[in-house]
C-alpha cells in the first residue's frame, strides 16, 4: 500500500500537476485497471506509475500533435481502461479539445455516439487496437484520423515538445446522455476541471487524508471522469478503475481485497458521506469494506436535491452502488443477492447519484 502522498501543490491544469506527481513521485502507482475478462473472475491489473503514465501521455501528446494543431477536437472511442487515461491527459497535455466518448459496440448508443461525433467535429480519434476495426467502419465517409493508443511507442515520448496550456481554454467537451434530447455538449475549461477535482477531493475528505479511488462508472460520464481521473491526478492519489459490465455482472467483486485496507470492527467512522442529491445505498450491516475515506454508515437516508445529509455512523459496514439512478432491471435483485450471499442483511435500495468508493490507503 503505497504511503502518504506528498502535498499537493497549486498547479492551475491537470498536466501541471501530472509532471509534478512524475517528477517528486515517480514510483508512486497512479492508475490501475482491473480487467475482469471471465465470469468469477479476480481480475487482472494493469497498474502505471506516476512516470510511467507521464511518459505514456507524454509519447501520445507526440502522435497527436504530428495529426492535428493545439484546440483541434480529439474523441476518445477507448474502451473503459488505462488507455482512456492516458488518451485524455494526453489531448490536454497536446493543447487539443478531449471529447471522451466510447466505442461504437456499446449496445444502444450508436446513434447518440453518431450524433456527438457530427456535432463535436474531431479532427482525431483515439482508440485502441482492440477496437480499430469497429471504429474505422463506424468513423467511415468521417474526415477523421485514427491513432491506436496503446500502438504509439514509448520512443515517441523523446519527440513530444511542451506547449503553454491557458487555464482559460478548453480542456474537453462534456456531453449529456441523449436520453431525453439530441446530446448537448458543454465546455469544460482547465480551470474548470481543476476547480471541480479540488471540489471532490474536498467534499470527500481526500484533501487532507491519504486515500485510493475505486471507480466503475464509465469514463465517459462527467462523474466518472472527475471522480476517477481528475481527482486522483490533482491529489496524486492511486485510483483504480473497473468495467462498469464487470461491476453489473459481479457486484461482489467491489467487496475484495484490494479495495482497501478493511477497518477493524468496533472503530468508529470519524464522519459520514456527503451526498449532493437524492441518494440511497443499497447498504448491509457486514462490518467490511469503506467507502469515501471512511466507512458507509448502517443506516442511509435520502435527502433533497441540493442538500446533504451527515449520518452518525455505527461501525463500518459493505455498500454497492447503483450508479447513476437510472439501472438495468434486476440490478438491485443482483446486489441483493450477492449481499445475502456474503453473509449481509441489505437495509435500502433504490437511485444513487454515488459512483466511487474512496477507501483508506493505510
């Protein structure tokens, strides 16, 4: 379990503080992926350090520059994973608009994904070699260029020239769901996304206490990105990452060791989340796992919209999130049962606006 991270310093865009964390830190971990590529799966880890993912960003900014000018778009059609990191620091780190996207198989939005790409107008995709083919037939009769993330070798980082990223500009265009209206994009400034981590950070305790994110939402979503990208990058803290199909096909897998370190039973939580919005936790009594940098409470209650609730909380106990309200039928049965099956007694369900765990990092 990595230590403490060092202070943060008050860098005003994420690739500031990305060299910064390569530079002071280098053999920190920052991301890790946890491919789960069978059912009951442990899963696979793919882990880069804070040099490492420097240098990754580093020779893909490279590429992208030799394919198009600072503040062209560059979407992002990776699939949930270490290469959609480093596709996304690495536009802004080039001075380029991000457009984090998904690739065209995700069933029942390939006219969402066609819209946003008409509207957005990238002059670049990013995707992996994996998904090449799909994105080549899909992007066809598009004036676009394809570069392959995990493709570009680290040779190419020696090539990459650093360029002045304005905190004002645009870091990347965030897109709304499509489920109700043709998808609106909104501009996201460096300084915005900056503001918006340190914002996270703080709401969650993850300023002054050394955490690790685990995240499956998808990255594409705006929480995911903030909460599993940003966030972690501003703080130098670990984040790892998982296949939102993974989590909806397993929800146990959440409650494993590598979440962090379990809170012995009988110590009290030093404080309760924040929620922002409506929120409830399909929440069981297992004195386990933790959650926001301290442990759910056993009890959880909804709150108004633009509120938050603090609840006293009763020891540690086992969560599972929904996500993002809206859920597959069933999902709430699956986590009912993979609770019951681990020996917990779940108290409520229903729509959460929650989507990472923040467990103690030691």
């Amino acid at each position: 379990m990595d230590r403490r991270p060092p202070l943060a310093p008050a860098c005003r865009t994420l690739p500031e503080y990305l060299r910064h964390w390569a530079q002071v830190a280098p053999d920190r971990r920052a991301f890790t992926f946890v491919d789960h590529p069978a059912p009951h799966s442990r899963g696979v880890h793919r882990t880069l350090t804070w040099r490492r993912l420097d240098l990754r960003v580093r020779a893909l900014a490279a590429r992208l520059s030799e394919e198009t000018t600072p503040g062209s778009r560059v979407a992002l059609l990776c699939p949930q994973g270490i290469e959609y990191v480093t596709g996304f620091l690495a536009a802004l780190t080039a001075g380029m608009v991000a457009v984090p996207l998904y690739p065209p198989g995700l069933p029942g939005h390939a006219d969402r994904l066609a819209g946003v790409l008409t509207d957005a107008s990238p002059t670049v995709v990013v995707t992996t070699g994996r998904e090449l083919d799909s994105v080549r037939e899909f992007c066809a009769g598009r004036s676009v260029r394809l570069v392959c993330a995990d493709e570009v070798p680290d040779a190419a980082a020696e090539l990459w020239r650093p360029v002045a990223v304005d905190p004002g500009a645009v870091a990347y265009l965030q897109y709304t769901s499509g489920s109700t209206r043709a998808p609106a994009g909104v501009e996201i400034t460096h300084g915005n996304v900056v503001a918006n981590a340190w914002q996270a950070l703080s709401a969650y305790g993850a300023d002054t206490h050394p955490v690790t994110c685990v995240g499956w939402l998808p990255l594409y979503h705006d929480m995911g990105l903030v909460l599993s990208v940003a966030a972690p990058v501003a703080r130098g803290l670990l984040s790892v990452l998982m296949d939102p199909t993974a989590f909806l096909h397993q929800p146990g897998i959440r409650d494993r060791p590598w979440t962090g370190t379990p809170w012995p039973p009988g110590r009290r939580c030093p404080r309760g989340p924040t929620t922002p919005g409506p929120c409830c936790w399909p929440a069981a009594a297992r004195r386990r796992a933790s959650t926001c940098g301290s442990p759910t409470p056993s009890r959880v209650s909804s709150c108004p919209k633009g509120r938050s609730v603090r609840s006293a909380c009763r020891g540690p106990t086992w969560a599972a999130d929904t996500g993002t309200g809206r859920r597959r039928p069933g999902t709430s049965s699956v986590i009912r049962r993979t609770a019951r099956a681990a020996g917990c007694a779940p108290v409520t369900s229903g729509p959460c606006w929650r989507d990472s765990w923040w467990s103690p990092a030691g």
